[in-house]
C-alpha cells in the first residue's frame, strides 16, 4: 500500500508515525478524528514494516488485558467501539503466592464498576485499527520501513526502504524495543535484565473461567491466566508464565501432557483442569526504557519508548497514556492550527509523562523482584501484605487504582 512512488518528490507532511501496532495506530486514528472535528486539515502518514497477518510482533498470538481505566480513555477518543466485540471481560482478580499465606482478591462489585478490564487477542485487534486506518484515510505504507533519517531545525526527511521520501514536521516513534527511530537518532536505552522468559499460550480448561483472572507468584516468578472468549465451544485462557530461560524452552518444547501437568503443578485447581494448550511462544522478559523518551521534533510512545515485564499487565496501559498525554499537548497546536513539532510542546509532553512513568516502572521493578525472590524476609513480608489487603479492603484502593489504569491523582470514582 503505497501511495507514492520512490521518483516523486518527498511528501509534506505534519506527522509521521513510525510504527502501526497499537500504540501508533492508536493515535494515527485519535489525531485524525480530532483533525476532522475541529476542520482543520492535518497530514498524517503511517509506516509500518510489516504486513498483517505476516508475524507482525505488534500483532501476535498474545493477549493483552486493557485496564478499566484505558478503555474509558478509549472511549473517550471514540474508539473503544472498534474492539468491544473482540473483549472479554475481567469482573475479579485473584492473586495469590504459592507455597505461602498470602492470598487477595479484587473484584469489580467493590470498586462498582461494570468490569476491571478486558481481555484482547492481539492478532484480531490488529485487523480491526488497520482496516479503520484504511476507512479513515489515513496514508499508510506497509510493508516498508525506515532506511535514513536526515534533520534539520525544521524538521525531518525520512526515506523508507522503497525508496519514498517523506518530509515531516513532527516524527511519531511506536516501533517498538527494537526501534528505527531510536537507532538513527543513538539515543540510550537502558534496561534491566530479569533472567526471565515469558512463555505464552492459550489454554483450553475443562470448565468456565466466570471472568476471573488469577496471578500466582511461583518460586520461578509470576504465573497469570486472562480469561479468554470461548472459542468453538472451548473454555480459555491466555497464560504468560515467567520461567528462567532453559525451562522456558523446556516446556515451550514439552509435549502437551508433560506441558499441562506441570503447569497444573505450578497453578493449582482455581481455575479448573487443564485440558489442552496452543501454540507455545517464547519472549525474553526485561525492563527496557529510555531516560528521556523526546528528541528533536521526535517523540517515542509505547514499546519504544518502554518495555515492561507482564508482571502487572501494564505495557499497553503505559503506552496508551503515553498516547493520550501526547494528544493532549497536541491538541492546542491543533486548534492554532500552528507547529506540531514545537519544542515547547515536546517538553510539556515530558512534563506530563515523567511522573506516571517513572512511578510505573519503578513499581514493576519492585514487583518482579519482590515477588521473584525467596528470601524469607521478603516472601513474609509480601505474604503478609497480600494478606493485609484482604483483610483491609480500604488498602486495596490505590492498588486497584495502579492496576486499573486510573491516571494519577484521580479517585476511583471519576473513571465510573
């Protein structure tokens, strides 16, 4: 899909997004809706490397859980719409530590909400934003990728691996770990490396999941199961399960009953017997971020601006506040109909970002090792606070509040 050819002269544009997983087709569709309410016209171009359905890494086997709060935001820029028939959702969260005492609920009726989340299969979500990326006009190149970056004060001229070239105000970075963007630029990333893998896969059980989702610490690190939709008859869940690498490979590698028997070993009966799993896949779990996620008239989002551990559920969480914040400083340069790249614009999008985001991956640091490590002081120490929670609920408020995806200083009430 591409609109132009590697002889033409480069194509003027506001912005270029880099990257068309969620977080970049996200707000490729959020600007221009915004763009069209307001009448203004705004130039957008989205790159994308690879095509749908092709291994895209932003699009794959996995499941994601979108937070309570992130679909309000969703709705809020008018797009929740598109993915609520692919949902299915968390009403409870049992979290436990196995071998230990420490055990805790949230459950929705508490915080009198609809839902704490909803759970999305990856694959299907990317047929739905890129088919309404298509509807909304927006330029798409796909597949093709970033090969040179050239700037200057006043922007950036971008040629894509066809040979297109591009000219833009304003250089939208969502391609991932692994980012282009990053590359051209040198810019530092820097990382926290877990010793963990995280091996994903569906699984069929013998019973309903009734909308629970379970986190089980385990002494090779966290174990999650989402509920799933039913598919073809079958009850499902979704499992991300943190293992050192060499078992990771193991079991990605075991045959099916091997497979099942020790993740019953490792999970336990809550959720019922085990009966099959899918295809297996295999990540490397580590914390990747980088310290100051603006450059010249270049803003990072997403995957490419951090990468989490799963331990919480929160990569897309982050990345979708990293994309509304962006939005919002946007929003300004869109009704003035002046200068999306702005430096002052950039600066205030990390004014917005730092807090939330320093807060998120210090949290998760936190939780990895915390809960990784069976140091007696610590496994007494998280036990007991496991267990203070269900004893308090009122404790359990800011927790849900980080959990659900309510931004910063807001009451649990003003996402309701």
């Amino acid at each position: 899909m591409n609109p132009s050819t590697p002889e033409s002269a480069p194509q003027a544009l506001d912005i270029a997004i880099i990257g068309a997983a969620m977080a970049g087709a996200t707000l490729a569709l959020a600007l221009a809706k915004r763009a069209k309410a307001l009448g203004r016209p705004l130039r957008i171009a989205l790159i994308e490397a690879h095509e749908q359905g092709s291994g895209h890494p932003g699009f794959d086997a996995r499941s994601i859980a979108i937070a309570h709060g992130s679909v309000t935001e969703l709705k809020r820029l008018g797009l929740w719409s598109l993915l609520a028939p692919l949902g299915c959702a968390i009403n409870d969260i049992h979290i436990s530590d196995r071998g230990h005492f420490g055990m805790t609920e949230l459950n929705r009726d508490g915080f009198d909400l609809p839902f704490l989340g909803q759970v999305v299969e990856l694959e299907a979500v990317g047929q739905k934003l890129l088919a309404a990326v298509k509807d909304a006009g927006i330029t798409i190149y796909c597949p093709d990728g970033l090969r040179e970056l050239a700037s200057d004060s006043d922007g950036h001229t971008l040629t894509l691996e066809s040979g297109v070239r591009l000219r833009t105000k304003l250089l939208v970075a969502a391609d991932g770990l692994h980012s282009r963007v990053r590359e051209c630029f040198n810019l530092p990333l820097e990382s926290r490396d877990f010793a963990q893998c995280g091996l994903v896969a569906n699984i069929g059980c013998d019973r309903p999941h009734g909308h629970w989702a379970w986190e089980r610490f385990t002494d090779t690190g966290p174990l999650a199961l989402l509920p799933m939709q039913d598919s073809a008859g079958q009850h499902r869940l979704s499992l991300v399960w943190a293992l050192p690498p060499e078992e990771a490979e193991r079991l990605a590698s075991a045959d099916e009953a091997l497979f099942l028997s020790q993740l019953q070993r490792a999970f336990g009966s809550r959720a019922g017997k085990f009966i099959s799993v899918g295809k297996r896949h295999v990540y490397p779990l580590k914390l990747s971020f980088m310290p100051r996620p603006i450059h010249h008239r270049c803003v990072f989002v997403g995957n490419a601006a951090q990468t989490l551990h799963p331990i919480a559920g929160q990569g897309f969480n982050l990345g979708l506040r990293d994309v509304v914040d962006l939005l919002q400083v946007l929003d300004s340069a869109l009704v003035a109909g002046t200068d999306v790249g702005e430096h002052s614009l950039l600066h205030h999008y990390l004014e917005l970002r730092t807090d939330d985001r320093n807060q998120t991956l210090c949290n998760i640091e936190a939780l990895v090792r915390g809960f990784s490590n069976q140091y007696w002081p610590l496994v007494a120490g998280r036990s007991l606070g496991l267990r203070l929670l269900s004893w308090c609920p009122p404790l359990k408020a800011p927790v849900a509040s980080r959990a659900m995806g309510w931004r910063r200083g807001k009451r649990l009430s003003e996402n309701c």
